[in-house]
C-alpha cells in the first residue's frame, strides 16, 4: 500500500500565492492526526472536518497514524482552503486514488461535513498565483468561486461541487468542465468614446447637479488628470452629491488595472464576478481606524485604500477623521502603494487611489453661508482646521469652494437644463484627454516625475511666466508649483492644445490657491 502522497496547494501571504505541497504519509502505530508547517487554528481544525467529509462521501478514513506536512515549513498558513488537498492526498497515500493524478492538479477548498465544498476569499488572488509562476497545472476549487478564478485567464480553472466530484475527476470517471467567466476577457477593454455611456447607464448622472459649474469642473479636472481633489463648503451644498458622479465620468480600466482592483477585492470577498471591469468606490467612515484605512492584522490585510485601488477614494467630513489615519495617507499619495509590518510580517499593497475628500468650513458648518449664522468662536475655527496639517494639504491639486446656489435655480426651462452637461459628455472629453496624455508620455499627468515636467510641459512664454510669478507670491513649495504645472497640462489637454497657455495656468492657480485659506486657518472663511 502507498504510504506517502503529495497534493499541492496554494496559501496566501498578501496579494501573493506562494505554492505549498500537502505531503501526507501514513505509518503503523495507534490512530493519530496531526498537521505541522505552521498551520493556524482554521488549518489545524481540518482534521475534523476532513474526517467527517471522508465518512459522508463513502470514502474509507485510514486507522493508522496520519502525518500531513505543510511546506515550505516557515510559511504560516491559515484558513479551512486546505482542507481539500489534505483530504485527496489521504485518498492518494491509501491508495483510494492513484497518486500519480495528483501531479498535474492544485487544489483549493473548505470541505462541510457532509463533503460539500464550501466557497472560500481570495479565489481570484490565488488563481493568479499560477499564472504568476506560469504553472500548467489545472485548480480545481468550489463551484461558487470558479467564475471568480477564471478571470484571471488560466485556461485550466476547474469548478466542483463536492469532494466526490473532486475524485471523480482525478479518476477519470467524470471530468470537471473549465470554468467559464462572468465577463468575457479581452486586453485591452475597449475605451472607444461611443461605449462611454452606456457602461456607465448604472452611475448617477452629472446633469442632475443643477449649477456648480466650477465644481464640476474641477471633477472633469480630476478625473482627466487623476488629481486630488478637496470640496469645502456649508452642508447641504452638494459636495457628496458632486462626488458620487466622479467615479462615471473616469476612463475605463484595462485587463491589467481591473485584475489588479479585483484581486485586493477577492482578499475581502467582495468581488462580484459580473462587475470586476467597474472602478472601485469606497467610502469609510470618519470612524474608521488607522488599520481600517491603511491596512493591518497579522498576518497584514489591506484597508480601505488599496480596496479604493484604481478608484476613488471618498473622504466626507475630512477633519473629522483621526489624524494618524488621514496623515498616514501621505506616503500612498506619493507611491501608490502602502508598506504595513506587523510585528514579523511586512506586506506590501498597491493603493493608486484617487482621493477626494470633503468637509465644512467650520465646526457647525456654517461660515460665511448668507442663510446661517455662524456660532463658532476663532479659537474653535482654528482648532477645527488644524486637524488637517500643511504636508496633508499640500497633497490635493485642486480645492473647490462649493457655495448654496439660490432655489431660484430650480426654475431652469428645458432649454438650460439641456444645456447641462450629462455623464457621458465630460466621459468623452476625459477619455480623449487622458489617451494624450498616455500618447506623449506613457502615463498620467499626476504621475510626471519632477525632472521630466520641463520635456513634458511645453509651457509658453507667457505660462512660465505665470507660474513662477504666483509661486512667489503664494510662497510656494517646489512640489506645490509642480503639482500646479501639472495640473495645467490637464487643462491644456482637455482644451486638446498641444502647449500650456496662460489662461491655462490661471485656471490651474485659481483651484490650487483656494487650499491657503484652510491650511493658514484664518478668522473667516473666503467668500
């Protein structure tokens, strides 16, 4: 009889899915289970589960003393999706199935009692992990996360139902069939403007916001560009409201951006198969903690921004959050991805968000708004906006002042409500903007580095001028003056002209200029 068989599988150590093979020997000797590799309680707990989904499944479970080894042995491995290849490499060691069918297959799943295969997190994470290592091996994993794995384009993703099914394939009574994709895949997703609207027909409409024209100028700004953006205003002034449409008006995400979206997605279980080409939009709570937000745990989970990575990232009431968790958002601002260590563990995310955050001008909200009085003192003005410091200021582009238009607006004829501008109108200008900017420099204007700006820019005359003429009377930082350079390249590309103009600049000023109020806290907010 075999003694030893060996089953592969994949654990789970960040975004990446290192390979593990399930050696299980069995010996002579008094009846005994156990499991080492470092395996964590949820792995440990298998032996029952495996035992039990064995009986159920008209399988014999071995009396003989059960050895079942995890390597690589320094790799923790955690959660119940190695009870499928611990229960087929007992089959295969006891010579219930032929060991040799074990060579070309990794396995993935939670058994239930009765041998059912329960769905498991981060399906689409460790299906990347053997395209990654360019494995040829068919995965077989439950039924209710094939269609979650086969996105990311291994022609080999096998869905079952039960631990039955699993043996049946390997015996070649009934062979499993590949798992086909909710959404067909196609590198690269077609970003033609005529498509614009109609994947975006589930989003809000831009032409619902009635005026606020400065403001949404600024989100058509910030999506063409990919630059931060800050609304500030009274409540009720539609700040939440201008948010919630930025994320229709962005370009479609490639094959590449969107597995990248949806496998940080998978780690939550939050990946819906059918909407992994959608931009993510997460919006945490002023309550959320440093760890929510950024990440951590042991081993390290992403937060909420790399769950917002190649979306949006909404911040609503801005001063209102802990300090340490909105100041922990400076470094991802700058690299697009977030280091978290845990005591032994370091893992590394991608976090390529676009923020936007909201907030009131003071602690009731109300100054400078011609239909409320303000009752807030300077002192708690002061401290109110001295929850948000200069460097974490200094990373937003743009900053809107978003004032109560009258109720006389209501009354538009159909005439200028037609005149508004809807979704897939600005959706079309962006796309255009941003396809010049991936044609001259193979990136987003947001992400010009800093010695590349002067080849990058083709500033006139009169633009340079501009610039260096508000950087000195505004005291600007360099990185401040760069951010504003680049933010009038968005201009400029929107405009679809091939050199920055002055006026260019000045729109770029204005919406950079209006952070200096806020940062330097004054006794009455701009009107």
């Amino acid at each position: 009889m075999v003694a030893l068989a060996v089953a592969h599988s994949r654990a789970l150590r960040g975004l990446t899915a290192p390979a593990v093979r399930v050696e299980v020997h069995l010996a002579n000797g008094l009846p005994l289970f156990s499991i080492v590799g470092l395996p964590q309680a949820s792995v440990r707990e298998s032996r029952e589960r495996v035992r039990a989904a064995l009986l159920q499944s008209g399988y014999e479970f071995p009396n003989r003393r059960i050895t079942v080894n995890l390597a690589p042995a320094d790799l923790p491995k955690d959660s119940g999706r190695f009870d499928l290849p611990i229960a087929i490499g007992i089959l295969a060691a006891c010579g219930q199935i032929p060991p040799a069918a074990l060579a070309d297959a990794e396995l993935i799943g939670e058994l239930s009692l009765s041998g059912a295969l329960r769905p498991i997190k981060a399906a689409l994470a460790l299906a990347c992990g053997l395209v990654s290592d360019q494995s040829s091996r068919s995965l077989i994993l439950p039924r209710d996360n094939s269609a979650e794995a086969a996105l990311c384009g291994h022609p080999a993703i096998l869905g079952a139902a039960s631990l039955s099914d699993v043996c049946a394939h390997l015996q070649r009574r009934r062979l499993l069939e590949p798992a086909a994709t909710a959404t067909p895949v196609q590198a690269p997703v077609s970003c033609a403007a005529a498509e614009v609207g109609s994947r975006r027909g589930e989003a809000p409409d831009l032409a619902d916001v009635i005026g606020q024209a400065h403001a949404k100028r600024a989100l058509e700004i910030a999506a063409a560009g990919h630059h931060h953006l800050l609304l500030a205003g009274p409540p009720g002034t539609g700040k939440s409201m201008l948010a919630a449409r930025l994320a229709g008006l962005m370009p479609p995400l490639t094959r590449n951006e969107a597995l990248a979206s949806a496998a940080i997605a998978s780690l939550k279980g939050k990946l819906d198969p059918r909407r992994w080409m959608s931009r993510p939009v997460r919006s945490p709570h002023h309550s959320v903690s440093v760890a929510g937000l950024i990440g951590g745990g042991q081993p390290p989970r992403p937060g909420e921004i790399s769950l917002a990575h190649q979306g949006i990232l909404f911040l609503d009431e801005l001063p209102e959050f802990r300090r340490a968790a909105v100041e922990a958002l400076r470094e991802p601002l700058e690299t697009g991805r977030i280091t978290v260590a845990r005591g032994p563990y370091s893992e590394t995310f991608p976090a390529d968000f676009l923020l936007v955050a909201a907030m009131n001008p003071c602690p009731c909200g109300y100054l400078g708004d011609a239909r409320h009085a303000c009752d807030c003192t300077p002192e708690q003005i002061r401290r109110y906006r001295s929850r948000l410091s200069g460097p974490l200021l200094d990373r937003f582009d743009l900053c809107v002042d978003v004032r109560r238009h009258a109720c006389a607006d209501f009354d538009e004829d159909a005439e200028e409500q037609a005149r508004r501008d809807t979704t897939a109108v600005v959706a079309a200008r962006v796309l255009d903007a941003r396809r010049r900017q991936l044609a001259r420099q193979g990136r987003r204007n947001s992400e010009v580095a800093a010695a590349e700006l002067e080849d990058t820019l083709a500033l006139t005359d009169g633009a340079r001028g501009l610039a260096a003429q508000a950087a000195r009377r505004f005291d600007w930082s360099m990185r401040a003056l760069h951010r504003t350079l680049r933010v009038a390249r968005t201009v400029a590309d929107l405009a679809q002209d091939a050199a920055i103009q002055r006026d260019h600049v000045a729109e770029a000023v204005g919406l950079r200029r209006q952070l200096e109020p806020i940062a330097q806290a004054p006794a009455l907010w701009p009107a």
